[in-house]
C-alpha cells in the first residue's frame, strides 16, 4: 500500500451530472461497448463477460474501468482472468438505489483458482433486510477499521466503505450506499502471511472500486488508500471479568465454560464486533456495537418490530430469542448495540443469553464510548 499521501474522506462531491452527458463525456463507456461487442457475449441485461486476456488494448479495466494493474496483479497475480459486469445504477428516489456486481475469476488452465466480487448496493435502513447476512459477512470480529477518515473495515477476505450521502442522494433514513468486496471464504485465514497480503490487496481493490464508483456516478473527491492498517486481530482466552474486553462487562458463570475464545475487531472504526465461543471454529455469540449513525440504521427495524420490548434510560429496543437490538441516542447520533445468540452455548442450553446479558452489555458498552449512563428494563411479561 502507497504512504505517499495522509488519507482523508473526499471533497464534498457535486451534484450528479446528468446521464446522458456523463455518458457522452466519459470514452471508457465508448470502450466497454466496443469490448462488449467483440466478445460478442452478452449474458443478460445489464451484464457482460469478457476475457481480459483477448482484448488487451480495447477492453476498459474491470470493474466500471477502476481496478487498474496494481490490484488486478496484488489479487490475482499473471494468471487468465473473466470478468462479469453489470451496469451501474444511481437511482436516489428508486426502490432499487444504487447497485452493481463485478465479479472476476482467475484461472490456471481451466480451473479456476481465485474469485473476487465487487457489489455497490445500498443497504436497508426501512425493512431490516440487511440486518443479518451482510453483517454476518462484512461486520465481523476478525475486521479492522481503514482508519484514517476512511468509513469502512477491512480483512483478509472481505472489505467495504461508504460513499459519501452527498454522492448517492440519499439523506433520509435509509442505510448507507457501501462498496464492498469479498475474496473466498469470511473469515477464513491460512496464516499471518497470507493474511497480510490478502488484507493488503483486498483494501488497494476496495479504494480503487470505490474512487471507480464515485466518478461513474459523477460526483468529484476520491478517497485515499489508509497509510497503515491495525494489526490482524487474533482469538484469545476469554476473560470473564472483562467479558470482549469491556470494563465492568462480566460473562455469566453459566456461559464460561462453553465461550472459552475470543475475539475483537479493530477499535476506532463503525462499529466493534466481537465473537466468542469454544474455539474459533466454534462461534456461539457475538455482540456488535455500531457507533456510525448512518450504518446503525440497517438495524433500526429490528430495534422496533424484532421481539418483547425493552426500555431504556434514553433509548429504546428489542428481544428475541436468539437477538436483542437496542437503539441509544448519544452525542454523535444514534447507536446500535446487537447482541446474538448464533448457536447454544453448550448441551442442554436454551437460548438465553440475549436476556441473561443484554443490560449488563448496554450499561458497561455505553460507559466506554461515553454514552451513559444507560440502563436497560424488560416488561415483566419477558422475564424468565
């Protein structure tokens, strides 16, 4: 990665300019239809697949013309690549938003041996649909924030940002418009090694996607790529009396046993996630803590319609019984914290721990970022 600037979030964008001058001005579009009909393969509307190898001169780079060299070789090396692409779209006032898929495939020979995907999609911030596979992928406890003003999280498979509301046009409460992109398997780490170059080249395409997308949309800034990321986060033995490394947090007696590892991804970022269970194959919890007001509204439909009720001294939320999701207001705007029960905690367990831990989470996580005092109520119709 480059160290040759400070990375700092773009200029405050332009209003769009309008399609069809965006189309006629910009000659990568002249060149991708020209690519699209030499290849001679169109896979459905919208969607295109070219063999970067046969159209060396003609073809744009892929991904809307943003992933240049440096990435394409950081991730796939000087093996054959196929790219399918799908035709960006901005539509603020839509159902639908923004959206887009790239997906690349290298080969040797004919196997294919790597895969990477790129998606520009709004997420929900009215419906809670969301709320649950996307985090599960790209908020999860072995990420690191970019840092440096930069409003997304990285790792050594999966990476995402934000573009800037003024680019999008969406102000109102709706989540945000991300680009991410995943490589493989979530989570899955061979070594430290591995790790740190996959995680490398993984950010590099994330910025080089991102800065792609922001001019496709005809909006002006670019963002920077970070000058140093956090190191890898690694599991740990858990510790009971600062249960996921918060003061005054303590993990049940009940539950000890049976979440034996830890682990907590990058502090200073969007959000804190960390996940613990009886070894790091064996994820049984994970409670998420969601400080960027605007990615904390993928959530604001499970704080209101996702189970029993809960009250709070200034907020407000939901449990389940596998999930609890409680909304505070703070300083810096709403915050989300989550809190899940992804398997039993041992034989014989109910799922409980939602109940069993979510005041004890909100009074201790609120007092760390300086959101409290914050303490959490149930109706007696949700009690054990």
């Amino acid at each position: 990665m480059t160290d040759t600037e400070t990375p700092a979030a773009p200029e405050a964008p332009e209003a769009p300019r309008p399609p069809l001058v965006r189309r006629l001005l910009r000659s990568r579009t002249v060149r991708a239809a020209t690519a699209a009909a030499l290849a001679g393969a169109l896979l459905g509307a919208g969607t295109v697949a070219w063999r970067t190898d046969t159209l060396p001169l003609l073809g744009p780079s892929p991904c809307w013309d943003s992933l240049g060299s440096g990435s394409m070789d950081a991730l796939f090396g000087d093996r054959r690549t196929e790219v399918e692409e799908q035709a960006l779209h901005n539509d603020p006032m839509g159902d639908t938003g923004s959206y887009g898929q790239c997906r690349v495939t290298s080969y040797d020979g004919d196997r294919a041996r790597r895969q990477v995907t790129v998606n520009v999609r709004r997420l929900d911030g009215l419906r809670g649909t969301d709320s649950q596979d996307w985090p599960r992928e790209f908020l999860s406890s072995g990420m690191v924030p970019l840092g440096d003003g930069l409003p997304g999280m990285t790792s050594s498979s999966r990476a995402w940002i934000a573009l800037p509301q003024a680019c999008t046009g969406r102000d109102d409460f709706t989540g945000p418009t991300v680009v991410d992109i995943g490589m493989g398997r979530a989570d899955f780490e061979v070594s430290s090694e591995y790790t740190l170059r996959d995680r490398a080249a993984l950010t590099g395409a994330l910025l080089d996607a991102v800065n792609g997308v922001i001019d496709d949309f005809g909006c002006s800034g670019t963002y920077r790529e970070p000058r140093d990321l956090p190191a890898p986060v690694e599991w740990d033995t858990t510790r009971p009396s600062t249960f996921c490394g918060i003061k005054g947090l303590a993990l049940p007696a009940a539950y000890r046993k049976d979440l034996r590892e830890t682990r907590v991804s990058g502090e200073g970022g969007p959000a804190r996630i960390c996940e613990a269970g009886y070894d790091s194959a064996e994820k049984a919890v994970r409670l998420t803590t969601v400080t960027d007001p605007v990615l904390a509204e993928i959530y604001s439909s499970d704080a209101l319609h996702s189970g029993a009720p809960v009250k709070g001294t200034r907020g407000y939320g939901k449990v389940g019984g596998n999930r609890a999701v409680y909304r505070a207001v703070c300083q810096t705007g709403q915050v989300m914290f989550v809190l899940e029960q992804l398997r039993p905690a041992g034989p014989g367990t109910r799922f409980t721990f939602t109940h069993d831990l979510l005041p004890a989470y909100v009074a201790a996580e609120s007092e760390r970022i300086g959101c409290g005092p914050q303490k959490v109520t149930f109706p007696k119709s949700s009690a054990s």
